[in-house]
C-alpha cells in the first residue's frame, strides 16, 4: 500500500502564488508517475500536471507557464508551485501516484486551493 499526504492549500488572492507539497510513504514502486489534478464544485477531476521519477512533465494547456512541478525522489515527495493563480484555478487538488505495475492509482486526501479576493 502507498499513502499519499499533501499540505500547502489555502486561500490566495488573484495573482498569488501558492506551493503544495505531496509526500509519499510505503511499498512506492520506483518506476512511477506522481502529479495532481484538481476537482472544482459540480465538474471532474481533471489533470493538472504529471511527472515521471526521471523528470519528464506534462502539463494541463491551462496551467502550462504559470505552475511548475517537481519531484525529489530521495523524499518520495512531488511538489507544484502555482503561480499568478487566478480564481478559475480554486479547486480541491489531488495528488496522484500511478503505478506502473498493476496501472493502479493512488490518490491523496486532498487539499483546498481558493483564489479570491
């Protein structure tokens, strides 16, 4: 089993910046996806950017140029700095680790990201 633990959510005004931080423990398969996606009120959860453990990233046309995403395998932990957020990006973000293995995903808890002024 894999537990994924994600901090960083908050409220921020329109044009800030906010970063997340999503750290994994337990039988974590070395050759694996990490990334996030995102859930606002009413509508899927949709992709918001990937990265695999050698570095390569995808990225949602939407956030492309505003978030960045990272990982540190050393840490099991993947990041996503978000910035000049705007309200449209208010969701509830999840942190995903796929399992290359068995296709299976695991997901976080989830943390509320709110753009408002």
């Amino acid at each position: 089993q894999v537990q994924l633990v994600e901090s960083g959510g908050g409220l921020v005004q329109p044009g800030g910046s906010l970063r997340l931080s999503c750290a994994a423990s337990g039988s974590i398969f070395s050759m694996n996806v990490m990334g996030w996606y995102r859930q606002a009120p009413g509508k899927q959860r949709d992709l918001v950017a990937t990265i695999t453990r050698g570095g390569i990233t995808n990225y949602a046309d939407s956030v492309k140029g505003r978030f960045t995403i990272s990982r540190d395998n050393t840490k099991s932990t993947v990041y996503l700095q978000m910035n000049s957020l705007k309200p449209e990006d208010t969701a509830v973000y999840f942190c995903n680790l796929h399992d290359s293995r068995y296709a299976y995903d695991y997901w976080g808890q989830g943390t509320q990201v709110t753009v408002s002024s």
